[in-house]
C-alpha cells in the first residue's frame, strides 16, 4: 500500500510539471507557425497538426527531439534552445486549441 501511494504521489508531481502556461505558448509558437500552421493545423502533409493533440504527448515528442533522442533535421535544430519550460508552456498552447 506504501508504494502505491508514493507511486500515486510521484504520477501527480510529474502531471503537474506538465502544467504549462499556454499564453506564453502562443507567444512562443510563431517559429512553429511556418510547417505547424498558425493556429496549429498544417497546410502541408509532410507537418503534423498540433491542434488538439494531447499535452503530455507534445512536450514528450519535443524534449525527444531536443534531447536527441528523436531525429529530424529541421526539429532537431528548432528544439535546440528550447528549455523545459518553453516545450511545457508551448504543450499546454497547442493541446488547447482545437
């Protein structure tokens, strides 16, 4: 029972550090607009639609091409400088719209 609550307590620590400022997002999401589409919904089907998407899947997809762990050359280079907060902050924009 202990490490079911320690485990509990663990889960809702890291789904509140997901918790990202969407506003600062959208700030920060005018690079993203060129493939992304301004409002998150791509013109082109070589780029992913963000709109909608969920937000813990957004900010997992984006450390990984930071981090190097996901490889695109354009992504790869544009998630560069971003630091957790930014991929948090632009998560919690994109899994907004719809």
């Amino acid at each position: 029972m202990k490490k079911l609550v320690i485990t509990m307590f663990v889960a809702t620590l890291s789904l509140g550090a997901l918790a990202g400022d969407p506003v600062a997002g959208k700030a920060k999401s005018m690079t993203c607009a060129g493939c992304h589409g301004a409002a998150g919904i791509s013109n082109n089907g070589m780029w992913p639609n963000l709109a909608g998407q969920k937000e813990a899947y957004l900010a997992s997809q984006l450390k990984m091409f930071r981090d190097g762990k996901r490889n695109n050359p354009m992504m790869s280079a544009m998630s560069k400088g971003l630091s957790d907060a930014d991929i948090a902050n632009l998560a919690a924009y994109y899994a907004g719209l719809k």
